[in-house]
C-alpha cells in the first residue's frame, strides 16, 4: 500500500557532488537550518526541493553530468519543479549560450562567457547591494568568474555591474557569476532556500553570519 | 600577499576539489587533458618519467611553451619552479598564469630555504611527505598542498605513504591533550599556532591533493578514500599506451571514488599503464620526495 500525504512537499535541497566547492554550499545550508544532502547518483535526484550546482570547473561538470546521465535526470526534476541555482560553472552549466562552447543544461536565457575577467591574478572581492536578496550590502567574491553579458526578457535581472550581469533569476533558476558560499554571507542560499518553497531558520536574516570563517568548509570535508 | 589575496588563493583550490590536475608538455596534450574533464592542467616540458630517464639539472619550463598551453585552453594553467628559485616564480607570475608548483620534480635551486610565497599575489602549490612538512610550506605561503609521492614512478606507494602519514598526524594532534601540543610541534617542525589550527580543524586548513605515481583509476580512487581532496596526475597519463580514454577513466574514478561499480567501469579496457618503477631499485640520490625538507 502505498501512502499519498497531502502535506508531503520535497523540503531537501540537493548539491551537485561530482566537483568543485560542494563542502561550502552544504556549510551554508547548514547554517540557515534547511534539510540538505549531497547528490551525485540519478535516484539521489527524486523529490528535491532544490538543487545547487556549484563553482568548479564547468568542462569537467558538464563532461560527467553527460557520461553517467545525469544531465537528464536534472532536467526531468526541473520539469516537475525543482528549483537550481548555480554558482560561477554552475551558471556555466545553466546558460541557454556559452561564448564559443556547447550550452550544457539550457535552463535560462542568458549568454556568458567562461573566465571573463582573465586569471587567477585578477579573482577580486568586492560588494554590492541587492535589494531583491538583502537590505544589507553583500559580499562578493569572484574566483576566475564568467561574465553574463546577455539575458532574454523573461529573465530578472539582479544585479548589474559595469558592463555585464553578475546575478539573474527566471522563475526556476538562479544564476550569480561570484561565490556566496566563500564568504560569511547566508543571505542567497536563504533567498534560494524561500525560492525553493521552504522556511529558513528565523535568525538567518542577517546577511552576515557572524562565526564564519575561511575554513568553516572543512567541517564537511574531515580526512577519512 | 595580503590576507585577502591569500584567501582567494585558497578559495581557487577549493574549487578544484574532486578533480583531476593533469601534466601537459604541448597543446595537443592540453586539448586532450581538458575535454577529458580535467579541472586544471601543469604545464612543463618533459613529464617527470622523462625527467627521471633524462638525468642532469631539470629547471623551469620554456615560458613560451607555458604561453602556448594558457591560450589553448579555459582551464587554470599551473607550471613549476625550482625549489628556493624565486626568480623562476617571478617569470611565471609574470606570464600570469593561475598557479606555481614549487616542485622537487626540477631540481632543487636552494637547499636551505624554499621560495617565500608571501611575497608573491599568485598562489603556490608545494609537496609534502607529512604534516610538518605540509604547514612549514603552508607557514611559507602555500595556498594547496600535495603529496609528494615518487612521481615518474607510476607507483603509488608513496604518496600512499605520505598520505597516510598526514593523516595520523593529524589524528594525533587532534586528540592530543593541550599540554602535549608543544611538544608535538617541536619534534615535528611545526609552528605552534598551526598545530593549534590543525587540531581545532581536524585536518589541513588548505586543499590536499594526491600527487606522485598515481597511474590508473583505482590509483586516483584509492588516493580519494584515504582523504585527499583531488589527484594530480602526472607521467600516468602521457606515457600509457592510449592516453585520452585513461585520462577520461580517472576523471570518472575521481569523481565516483566511492562508488566501486563505477571504478570498475572507468578501469575496463585502457590498454597498458605507464611502465612502473620498484621504489627500492631506484638508486637513493634519485629519490625525488628527498627534496626539499
């Protein structure tokens, strides 16, 4: 027999385990008292609330997304309403264009380019304010960053600096070419986490979580 | 380098985690090494086995060549300097790539001091065999640490070693009474307040990959489960019999390491592995892990 409960509304965000910063994002959702795991096999998929496709390297994410099938998977969830963010190659991954490359997931209607500001000499902080996300300025850290230089006219653009988009949202996906989940700041994961249907911890509304640090990923990340 | 750059320096590893750094010595290779899923490539001339067969003063790569590779490719370019050749490092922070390994694949330019990586904005990645090794580098600069291995070797059971070291060492500190952690630094050359660290974190605070004989997927796998953060791979890749598909299999292996009917399917049907070495019948002057300290 099988149980059907009227209340039973997927309340798990996933993260994309194959590569890159999953320990930070997982870190962060932790903080903001929202249920998460890892995911990296089709059935981990079933029932996610959302899913967070992190920054790593956006050829070596769409290359194993294809080979175990699992870009279909995601699609398929999408479909029934699963929400995505993506980070820096999870916004890579994301885009109806990549300049010069196949788009892999083609969720959104923007056009970036890979790596648009040059080499790791040229990552840089900054911060910025988003009112749709927070009334606080929010940190910005930008790691070999792509650039959304485009977006169609269904796509909402957050925030804008100088000649390219640095965050957008449709009503499914979430792009920001910088890394929330390198910095002290909740205030995206919670805007993702309300995005996605669910009800952060009431003291998350601080932007800035006042005990992290620069190492709190490797809570996540312990030696074998 | 201030505290900021330094970070960002960090995060850049971070972000390599779960990955596959792979050494390239031309464009061709790169190509291969990045469609195969690799999240970084090391740029150098002739791959540690060749190095190792060579003999004589190995030292940095042509920059030119260097060039090459960084425009034929999106992913982050690493390249090497000599130990303690400071000068090297400035030509490769000069020529902007994303990365220096400060290696004890060349041979060594200074055998008193390694670079001060403090001085430099690009961030450094140094070899370690165990934990005070690791944070004399990190208290140096380093921004990621990797096994040392034997590498050109194509056999594992170093960087197994040093990997496993690492790892007791920090077991140990992390259960250690307060009182013993002096004690603990001393004897193993580590600066007091990243023994604290260390034991605060229960492992490193920077990005550990495995590094040095790593030459099939079950290597890179085996490398993973004993807790390291990402593999490189060096000779394993460019001296096998076909290289593309065995640099995809580690790929794989890498990203499923604890899935064991994925290591499987990546290991089928590679041809043959770089030739191996046996660690004891290489003679003691040409153990590369010796240097450095």
């Amino acid at each position: 027999m099988t149980l059907h409960l009227v209340s039973d509304k997927p309340s798990v965000i996933g993260v994309l385990d194959l590569q890159g910063g999953v320990h930070e994002h997982l870190e962060h959702l932790e903080q903001l008292g929202v249920s998460y795991k890892r995911v990296k096999h089709p059935s981990d998929f079933a029932d996610l609330a959302g899913l967070i496709i992190p920054g790593g390297e956006s050829s070596c994410l769409s290359r194993l997304l294809n080979i175990f099938e699992i870009k279909n998977v995601i699609l398929e969830a999408h479909r029934k309403g699963m929400k995505i963010w993506g980070t820096c190659a999870g916004a890579i991954l994301l885009a109806r264009e990549v300049v010069g490359e196949t788009p892999c997931l083609d969720l959104i209607d923007i056009k970036i380019e890979r790596n648009g500001f040059g080499s790791q000499l040229d990552s840089f902080v900054s911060e910025a304010l988003i009112p749709a996300v927070s009334a606080q300025p929010v940190p910005l850290t930008f790691i070999r960053a792509p650039k959304i230089t485009d977006a169609g006219r269904e796509v909402n653009i957050l925030l804008r600096i100088d000649d390219y988009i640095a965050a957008a949202e449709s009503e499914n996906i979430l792009v920001t070419v910088f890394h929330p989940e390198l910095t002290g700041c909740l205030a995206l994961h919670r805007y993702f986490a309300i995005k996605c249907g669910l009800k952060p911890a009431a003291n998350s509304h601080n932007c800035i979580d006042p005990l992290w640090k620069s190492s709190s990923w490797t809570k996540h990340a312990g030696i074998a | 380098m201030d505290a900021k750059r330094y970070e960002l320096n960090v995060q850049l590893a971070q972000m390599l985690k779960g990955g596959v750094i792979m050494d390239v010595t031309n464009v061709e290779q790169a190509t291969i090494a990045e469609e195969a899923g690799a999240v970084a490539v090391m740029a150098l001339e002739r791959v540690p086995a060749d190095i190792r067969k060579d003999g004589g003063v190995a030292r940095m790569s042509d920059p030119a060549m260097i060039a090459a590779i960084k425009k034929s490719v999106t992913i982050p370019v690493m390249a090497k300097a000599r130990i303690g050749h400071f000068v090297e490092a400035q030509i490769l922070e000069a020529l902007r790539i994303d990365y220096i390994d400060e290696s004890e694949v060349l041979t060594p330019a200074d055998e008193e001091c390694h670079i001060d990586k403090t001085k430099f904005s690009i961030p450094f990645v140094c070899g370690a065999r165990n934990l005070g090794e690791a944070l004399r580098r990190i208290a140096e600069g380093a921004a990621m640490i990797r096994t040392k291995g034997e590498a050109g070797t194509g056999n594992v059971v170093e960087a197994v070693r040093h990997m496993r070291t690492m790892n007791r060492e920090i077991r140990q500190l992390a259960q250690m009474p307060i009182e013993e952690v002096t004690g603990f630094a001393k004897n193993n050359g580590i600066p007091y307040e990243l023994a604290l660290k260390i034991k605060e974190l229960g492992r490193l605070p920077v990005v550990n990959f495995a590094a040095g004989g790593i030459a099939t997927p079950a290597d890179a796998a085996l490398m993973m489960q004993l807790g390291c953060d990402g593999v490189f791979v060096g000779s394993g890749i460019f001296k096998a019999a076909d290289p593309a598909p065995r640099a995809r299999a580690i790929v794989k292996a890498t990203a499923y390491f604890n899935d064991p009917q994925k290591v499987l399917e990546a290991s089928m049907g590679l041809g043959e592995a770089m030739p191996g070495l046996e660690i004891s019948q290489i003679p003691p002057d040409q153990i590369l892990a010796k240097r450095g300290w």
